[in-house]
C-alpha cells in the first residue's frame, strides 16, 4: 500500500447528483491507481440541512457504482469515526491549540481565525460600514488540473459560530490533517474556498495536501446552456438506476464527464479506467454532459456482456416489469435473451421489446398491423402456412426454414411472402430479433396458437 490517501466528504443534504459521484469516482479511480486509500467521510454538520434519507441514497448509490471504500461508515479505520458529527472532541482540540497560538479569537459568541498580517481599515460599501481588512501573503495553491493558483485572503473568518458550531472550513481542513489526507480531488467550486484552507494548515503548521479541482459539469448542449443543476434530466444518480442503466456504464460515463483517454477510445471497463485514469489530463474547462453517450456506452457494455452476465440482469428488468418469475424457465429465458442482445441498447427498452415471449398480453403495434395484415390476402397467407407448421415433427429453424421453402416453391413466391405475416402473428410487430430463431425459441405450441388467433382476428 502506498501512502495515497484520498476522501469523498459528500454532505448528504439532498439527492445524489452526477457531479458527487464524479468526485467520488475521480477520488476512487486515484486511489486504486495508485494502491492508496479512499476514505468516506461524511460532511454532516449542518444539522438543519442533512437528512438521513439522503445518506442512504448516497451510500447505495456508491454500492450500486462499486465505489467501495477503505474507511468510512461501516468500516472503521486508524482515523474514525468518520462522521463529523461525532468528532466534536476533535475539533474542540484543535480549536484550543490555535487559540494558544494566537491564531483565533472570540467576536461576538463566534469564534475567528486570525490571519496574519498588517491590519488597517476600510469603508465597504456592500456591507456599509467600516472593515477590517489584513495585508496577509498570498496563498499559492498547487493545483494537479488548473497548475498554481494564487488567491489572497484579506479578512479574518469565522471557525466557530455562536451556536456552537464549527464552521465547514475549519472541520475539513481539521479532518484532512488528522486523516493524514495526501490529496484534496473536488470540484471547482471550492476552489474559492482553498485559500482560507491553506491558511488554516499553515497555522496547525501541517503540510497542505495536493489540490485537484474537477471543472463544472454544463448541461447538455441540446438541453441548454449553463451549468448543469438538480433538475436537468440526468442529473441524479437514482435516475440511472431506475433506468436500469449498467453501473459500470454509468461509471465510464461519469469517467468522461472531464477525462478523456488520449486515444479517444471511449468505451472503457472499470479496470480499464483504474489503469488509463490521470488526474493530470482532466480538463480546467467545464465537461458538457451528453446524454446520447450515456445510451452509447451502455450499448457497447451490454454488447459486451457474456450470455450469463446478460441473462442474470435482464432477468431482473424483465421480473420489474412483471414478465418473469423466479420460477421462468432459465433456458427459454436465455434463448429468448440472446436474440434481443444485439438489438436494444438499454434494459430500459427490454420489456417492451421482448413481452411476446413471456406473455399473451403483449401490445400490438398498430403501424405494423396497418402495413401487414391490410395488405390483401395476409390471412390466405397464414392460412397456408398453418397446417405446414403444424405438420413438423421436428421443431428447429432448418424444419421451420424448409416448411416456407415447400410452400415458396409451390406457389412460386419467395418466402419472404409469408414472414411478414407470421412475424406480426407471433409477436404483434414488423420488427425485431431474427425471425427463424425468433420462432423456434417462441416454441410450436406459442406459434401455432398466435397464428390461429390471428387468423381468427383479421380474416375479413
Ligand atoms: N462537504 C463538502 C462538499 O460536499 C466537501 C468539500 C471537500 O471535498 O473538501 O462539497
């Protein structure tokens, strides 16, 4: 093990967002990378605003993502607890050592850090009055994305507030030094805050971690302009799931949200990313999220995935959707499944693609039904090819293939002229996985049946 130690400190105040779980996986992917440590730190001194609710929808959606981690919540380590609500001895401590160094002092019920430097005053018009102001050095920050940055402090700020409350500057830096933290990775928006950050390491006389600020996430071009906020499609965790996007989809997603591999090769396993990641190439300027690249990539993993791999999630989405049972038979499940494999590019779609082959009650497509069974003669069709079906001993595409051949030859036709027919029967659509296979995994019974009814239903 190395001595990398990096932390996720997510405030769980509301719904998981894509850009948290980018701050966590950018952290994870470093910390595997470089057999470091990733630890789960939970941010929750804002008593008003953190629910539990929100905890639990970040920590499953960790689990759902593989975002395991080393120490945290439910994995105790050297530097716990690792909720900030219960290190207030901690931060009590370490309150006192700057206050015997001088470096804090009270104000009115709170608590301040005391910069250093020559002091003077100055009429602030924002505020109307009279403020103090401190000629303190620049702080320089090493940032691994944007290179050095340089920001000034220029008045004192609170640590502690009058409730009793230490303030979240204070906590994070006091948490990073006692968790012995050697990267900071989050997102840009606390870059402003680094330089009180900074100023509060130097005064505990610890050496500042390494900075890596993550750009802003901007909404989908087609969506609008800006940043993206809670309310943009695709902007929370939970919707993923519901999707019944693949985690490890959602993870190469989030992976490029910006990172990108230098030979653009998009398409990235979770081991992959563990070993092509660098903090170093992550982009200053802000990542567009692109929602198209999000079903892509699913496509490619789902194409990706072995027949059992396959066959065990689709289970899932197909039992969601009320179309399987545990008791669904698992060889039928799987030959039906890898005939939809190639075909759709998200779980999402597989109930509605695939319903005809666990259920009688399954939609008609009326566009379909309009262009096939409109069309004259399309019962004279099924009525022929009936018996033919149903005289087959052997049920298997060469017999089914050889049944429409007879007949093609007999009326002189391709046999094309009865597929049409026979696809819209057996499955109420025009479209869909290749029709042989499609028919000898339906099963002669299912076949035969829906081709009865459907004679029944449109002889005119
Ligand atoms: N609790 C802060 C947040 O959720 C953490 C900031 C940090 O990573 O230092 O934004």
């Amino acid at each position: 093990m190395s001595d990398v130690r990096v932390r996720f400190a997510p405030s769980p105040t509301g719904s998981t967002h894509i850009g948290t779980a980018r701050t966590a996986l950018f952290n994870w992917l470093y910390a595997r990378q470089n057999d470091g440590v990733f630890v789960l730190r939970i941010e929750d001194t804002d008593k008003e605003r953190n629910t539990e609710a929100a905890l639990e929808e970040l920590l499953d959606g960790l689990e759902w993502l593989g975002l395991d981690w080393d120490e945290g919540p439910g994995k105790d380590g050297p530097y716990g607890p690792y909720f900030q609500s219960q290190r207030s001895d901690i931060y009590q401590a370490h309150l006192q050592t700057l206050k015997d160094k001088g470096r804090a002092y009270e104000r009115d019920g709170a608590v301040y850090f005391k910069l250093e430097g020559e002091r003077y005053t100055e009429f602030d018009s924002y505020a109307n009055a009279e403020i103090e102001k401190v000629r303190a050095e620049p702080v320089v920050i090493d940032d691994l994305i944007r290179g050095q940055v340089t920001r000034k402090e220029e008045r004192d700020f609170v640590i502690q507030r009058s409730n009793g409350d230490p303030s979240f500057h204070f906590v994070n830096v006091v948490d990073d030094i006692e968790m012995k933290i050697t990267h900071v990775i989050r997102g840009e928006d606390h870059l402003s805050n680094t330089s009180k950050h900074v100023e509060l390491f130097n005064a505990f006389e610890a050496t500042p971690p390494k900075f890596a600020h993550l750009p802003m996430i901007l909404k989908d071009p087609r969506e609008g302009k800006g940043k993206m906020s809670k309310r943009d499609k695709g902007a929370l965790i939970s919707e993923y799931k519901e999707r019944n996007f693949l985690p490890e989809a959602v993870v190469n997603f989030i992976a490029l949200l910006g990172w990108s591999p230098k030979d653009d090769q998009e398409s990235l396993t979770i081991d992959a990313l563990v070993s092509r990641f660098n903090l170093n190439d992550v982009q200053k300027g802000g990542a567009r999220f692109d929602e198209k690249k999000m079903s892509h990539l699913n496509f490619e993993r789902m194409k990706s995935m072995d027949l059992s791999e396959y066959v065990s999630t689709a289970r899932a989405s197909l039992e969601n959707a009320g179309l399987a049972s545990s008791d669904t038979d698992d060889a039928y499940l799987s030959s039906a499944l890898a005939l939809c494999q190639e075909k759709i590019d998200s779980f999402e779609n597989l109930p509605e693609f695939a319903a005809y082959f666990f259920s009688e009650d399954y939609a008609v497509v009326e566009k379909a039904e309009k262009k096939v069974m409109q069309k004259d003669g399309a019962v004279d069709r099924l009525d022929e090819i009936a018996p033919r079906l149903a005289a087959l001993e052997k049920w298997d595409q060469t017999s089914i293939d050889s049944a429409f051949n007879q007949l093609a030859d007999e009326k002189d036709l391709k046999p094309f002229a009865w597929y049409p027919v026979v696809r819209f029967a057996v499955s109420g659509t025009n479209s869909g996985p290749d029709f042989l296979p499609m028919l000898e995994t339906l099963g002669k019974e299912r076949v035969l049946k829906r081709i009865d009814n459907a004679r029944e239903r449109y002889r005119p």
